[in-house]
C-alpha cells in the first residue's frame, strides 16, 4: 500500500471513530485520546491528521454539510429562486440536526476563527459560488429584481445562518426554519416588475 493510501485510511479510521464516539458520550467529552483509542493509533497521530480537535470536529460537520449539499444536488426543478435556496437550506438544516451538538461546537467556534485552508472556508466558498450562479440566472432571466452578486450571497447568508441559530438552540424546528427563511428570502429576492 502506498504512503499516501494509507496516510487516507488513517484519517478515516479517525473520522470514524470521533463520529463514533462522539455520538456515545457528546463531543465536549470526547478527547483525542478516546479517538486515537477507538481508531487504534498512537494519540498523536490524531494530530497529524487535525491539529486541534476543533479541526477535527469542523472536518466532521464538513462531511455532513457536503454530503446534504450533494443530495440536494442542483435542487428542485423550476424557476424560483428562492425554493431552490430553501431546498439547499432544508437539507443543510436536515444535516445539522442529525448531531445539534456537534454541530453547536463547530458554529460557535468558527465564528471568529477563520482558517483559510480549513473545511469551512473551502465549502463556503463553495456555497458562494453556487448561490451567486442561481442568482445571477435569475436576474438575466428576469425573474428577480437585479441584485448585486456580492450582496445576494451576504444577505441569503446572513438570514440563513441566523435561522441555523434558532434551530440549534432549539427554538425552532426545521420546518419552522425553513417558515421563516421563505418569509424573509421573498422580501430580499423579489419577482421583477414586467412592464
């Protein structure tokens, strides 16, 4: 087996076992050494692999979060903007909800701690693109209001992000989420006016 290969099984030997212990006893008790334990290698190798278990648990959600931006996929067919955002947000939300505690964790540690080359960053940028994409053919289309590129993705953002708050501190479920998210995504990307 080659280095690289196994250097891969390893970090998912890793990934395994924190998800794995993590949802037995809660992340905040989890330790590196119960993880290098359970994947059975010595605890520093859990650091070479993620040099904080801050990481460790950002790469975890990062799995989550891709694998709900993949099966919402390019989202539901038709024209509308905004249920194609609410369908990425349901499902990303659906993703959250399956380990709220992790999920806590990792968005209240990340929201001053940006790390350039860490998942986050990465998958936002990612998300960025997307939503600017759908945006942009929505306005050539006519079907929104002009929007500028870079303020569509801060504003879908920023109402995204503080409905995925209430959600985790368990003031609203995903549908009432989503309730609210179509609510305020309708005044931000409104229906152009045909003349």
């Amino acid at each position: 087996m080659r280095r690289s290969e196994h250097k891969e099984r390893t970090r998912q030997a890793l990934l395994t076992a924190a998800r794995e212990r993590i949802a037995a006893q809660g992340f905040g008790a989890t330790t590196a050494r119960d993880v290098a334990e359970a994947a059975g290698v010595a605890v520093g190798t859990v650091f070479v692999h993620f040099p904080t278990m801050g990481r460790l648990a950002e790469t975890l959600l990062d799995e989550m979060v891709g694998e709900a931006l993949a099966q919402a996929g390019d989202g539901p067919p038709g024209d509308d903007l905004v249920v194609q955002l609410l369908h990425v947000s349901a499902a990303l939300y659906d993703a959250y909800f399956l380990n709220p505690e992790l999920s806590r964790q990792v968005v209240s540690g990340s929201l001053f701690e940006a790390v350039p080359d860490g998942p986050s960053s990465r998958r936002m940028a990612e998300f960025a693109a997307w939503v600017g994409a759908r945006v942009e053919v929505a306005v050539a289309a006519g079907r929104i209001e002009p929007v500028p590129a870079s303020d569509a993705f801060a504003t879908f953002f920023a109402l995204y992000f503080g409905v995925l708050v209430l959600g985790l501190r368990g003031q609203l479920d995903v549908a009432g989420q989503i309730h609210l998210l179509d609510r305020q995504l309708r005044r931000i990307f409104r229906p152009a006016v045909r003349s």
